[in-house]
C-alpha cells in the first residue's frame, strides 16, 4: 500500500532507511499504519524518492506532492504498484469493473445523471465487498498523510522543519498539515490551489475547482485565431473565439449520437469531453497538438486522437487509489441522487462546458462505503512559523484564481503571486519572475510586500 508519493531534494544526509542507488536515491520508510491506534506496532513502509540538489551543501530537503491525490505522481512508483490500496484483486478485475460501470458524463444521454448516480453505487458496494480495502480503507487519507510528511521530516534528521512544495491536490495536503503543524513549518509553497474548505465538505470535489475553465478555453481559443492556421490547427474553423468554441461545441455534440469505434476504443461524447477538459487544462503543452483537435472535428485520423486519449488517462485518469483517498476524505455521504443534487449542480453550472466532465467523482464519493478514521475540520486559520507561499495561474481549468486568494486568507502573512499563464501548475508555462520569488522565499525567506502579479515569458503559439 502507498499512502504518500514524496521527492525529498537531497542534502547531503540520507534518510537512515535502506537506501539503494538508482537515477535518484530511493529509500524507504516504516511509520505506523494507523496513526488513531497507539496501542498497534504494524507499519506502513513508505517509498521515497530523493534528488540531488545541484549546489552542496543545502539548505535542507523539500518535500514535494504533485498531486492527484494518488495518481498523478503514481508513475515513480510503478515497481510497487501491487501494494496499492485496491478495491480489486486484479488488474483484470478493475478493468472488466471500468468496462461494466464506465461512470460516463451525463451529457453522454438523456438519462445520464441517473445512470451515473446508479453506477457510482456500483463501484462503491463492489469495495464495500473487498475484504482488504474494507480493512484499509479508513486509513487512507489526507491527514494521515500529514503525519507521514512529518515522520519524513523527522527521518531526515535535519532541523525538525518541513519544507515543502505541493502542486493540485498536493495544495490541500499542504495546506492540511500547515493547519494540523504550523509551528513546524519552514517554508510551504502551494501551487495551483485547490479550495481545500470545499474538499473536505462537497462530495468529493472542491466545486469551485473550475471556474476558471470556461475562460481559459475561450481566451485559449483566441489567442489560437490570433495564431492563424499555421500555428494552431483548428484556427480556421472560425473567425473569432466565439465562433470557434460553437463549432467545437457542435461536434462535440455530433459524437453523443453518432460515436466511433476506433481499435477497440469508442470516441464518444464522453471521450470528447474528456478531451476537450485535458486541452483546457494543458493547455501549454498541447498547443502544439491542435492537429488532434482537427481530427475530432473531421473524423479523420482518430487513430493519433485515440492514441492521446489513452496517454493521457494514463497520467490523468482516476482510479481506485483517486477515489480511496479523496472520497475517504469527504463529508457527508448520501443515499439518493436529490441529497447530492446540490453540490453536482453548483459544480456542473460554475462551468457549463467541463462540468459534466468529472461530477463522477462527486458521484462516487457521496456513495464511497469508507471513511477516513482522521479528517481535518479545522478552518485553516492559523499562523505558521513561517509565512506560506501561494502560486496561481490566471487562467487554469483545473484551480482557480479564486481559491488561490480564499486559502491565503487563513493563512496568517501569506502571499499570492499571481502567475499570468495558462494551465495546471506555474511548471506550465516560463516565468522568470515566478521563479525568482520562489527562489528568494526557499533561499532566505523572502516574500513580496503583498499579492503580486508575474507575465510569462513564452506565449501559447509561440
């Protein structure tokens, strides 16, 4: 089982556990598998991955989360992979699983909601039935994490202070034990910035996670047409954003009722979709991979399109490790699709273009049979040792602006530096002023005076 995916940033030192040399230090380390049950000695071993910093001697490690939770870092861990808490005895089992219950967006018909709510329950009685996920499934999550984090920091046998970098979901860990420790914290950065108010209390998902989608696919979309055919593939099917977005719209659309199979893939609505969102989201990456859009909109080619799909899911797609911690996280649980209605709706209409794409996940959690034995229910005001970090693309679909400034205004001193790029994560595009004021926070603790704004230094079609 792997309840944390952590890159230490090398300090000269080891953690004191077996260590072997590969491309980074690998290492493990035991910590106690139930954090509520001091009277237990059974252990989780954790695996770790530590870069060496290029300049020695350091300053002392940094923690680092990319996200997910559980999937978007899994990769570092693929030797492991069978000690994953699942709710299935085989990959074979999780795959005839997806195939029978595909959890598709409701849009994929008329009486989408209602299959998806059906489905959800699917998926959360066949791991109710798993006697080793009903065994671990309340030890699985966010807090729990925290405490791992901390056991790391003390492993490392350096100064007893947490520095740490979280990207996505790697921003409510974060935030989570800055709330749970902050008189440990050294420095903290949080990157594209999950509501983390909003996960632990709306089915599973920070319902304000995409309010910036629908604007960064439409400002995306402009700046494709600025570009011209030459740069971005699907610049000439319209003369403005406006235009372009209504015929993808239309084709998107056109695949609800007139689907194609493809090598043994269905290019549906949902597929689309699903597109579409890892476009909006990914933006600087996939600029240069309008080609796959064009595709979509002629019908040709949809090998290269298929191909994508299944790549990206491979990074990107949720599976039961996602739904284990993130679902184990989330309060309340519900019964029938009217108690959750709510939360799915508020989500869906903050963005009418992606927000069907991932109310699976709402749907699922408010059905997950298992709960977390420790959650966080604080309200993330406090004060930390040292003052908090926050980094936020203006235009990213997957976090928001919004929700950068919310968590800022707990934490006691923090700052927002307000990259102004497309996608998940400052990473996505070049800032040399981002950069530099997260080199002077981790190097001497310096911040700027107040909430600052950073350019990007390469445009989308550049």
């Amino acid at each position: 089982m792997a309840r944390v995916q952590v890159g230490a940033a090398c300090n000269g030192a080891s953690v004191q556990v077996s260590t072997t040399r590969c491309p980074v230090d690998c290492s493990t380390l035991d910590v106690p598998l139930d954090y509520t049950d001091s009277a237990s000695d059974k252990k989780l071993t954790l695996q770790l991955l530590r870069v060496p910093a290029p300049v020695q001697p350091s300053k002392g490690s940094v923690l680092v989360n990319f996200g997910g939770p559980g999937f978007e870092a899994r990769n570092t861990l693929v030797t492991y992979a069978d000690a994953l808490t699942d709710c299935f005895s085989s990959p074979a089992a999780s795959a005839l699983m997806t195939a029978t219950y595909p959890l598709k967006a409701p849009g994929q018909a008329d009486n989408g909601m209602g299959t998806l709510w059906a489905e959800a329950g699917a998926w959360g009685q066949a791991c109710g039935k798993n006697e080793t996920a009903a065994e671990m499934g309340g030890l699985v999550g966010t807090a729990f994490v925290a405490r791992d984090l901390m056991q790391v920091v003390d492993a490392l046998g350096e100064d007893g202070k947490l520095r740490y970098w979280g990207i996505s979901y790697g921003t409510t860990l974060g935030a989570t034990v800055a709330a749970m420790f902050p008189d440990r914290m050294d420095k903290v950065i949080l990157d594209a910035v999950v509501n983390s108010h909003r996960y632990y209390h709306n089915s599973g998902v920070d319902i304000d996670q995409l309010d910036s989608a629908d604007e960064a696919w439409r400002l995306f979309l402009s700046q494709c047409i600025e570009a011209g055919p030459e740069k971005c593939a699907i610049a000439a099917l319209g003369s403005n954003a406006i235009e372009l977005e209504t015929a993808l719209e239309i084709v998107r659309a056109s695949y609800r009722t007139n689907p194609v199979a493809v090598n043994g893939t269905v290019v549906d609505y949902t597929l689309v979709s699903n597109l579409y969102y890892f476009f909006a989201r990914m933006t600087p990456a996939l600029a240069a991979a309008t080609s796959l859009l064009l595709s979509i909109v002629t019908r040709e080619n949809l090998e290269a399109v298929v191909n994508a799909y299944a790549a990206t899911m491979e990074v990107f797609g949720v599976y039961e490790p996602h739904y284990s911690i993130k679902c184990g996280d989330q309060f309340p649980r519900y019964d029938n699709l009217s108690a959750a209605e709510p939360d799915i709706e508020y989500y869906m209409q903050s963005s009418p273009l992606f927000g069907d794409v991932a109310v699976s996940i709402s749907a699922v959690c408010a059905r997950w049979p298992f709960a977390a034995k420790e959650r966080y229910e604080g309200d993330f005001r406090v004060k930390t040792a040292s003052p908090v970090l926050l980094l936020q693309n203006t235009w990213d679909a997957a976090t928001s602006l919004d929700s950068a400034f919310n968590m800022s205004a707990g934490f006691e001193g923090s700052v927002v530096v307000e990259q102004e790029g497309f996608g998940h994560g400052t990473f996505a595009q070049p800032s040399k002023c981002s950069m530099e004021w997260t080199r002077a926070y981790f190097v001497n603790g310096t911040l700027p005076d107040g909430n600052v704004k950073c350019p990007v230094d390469v445009s989308l079609f550049s």
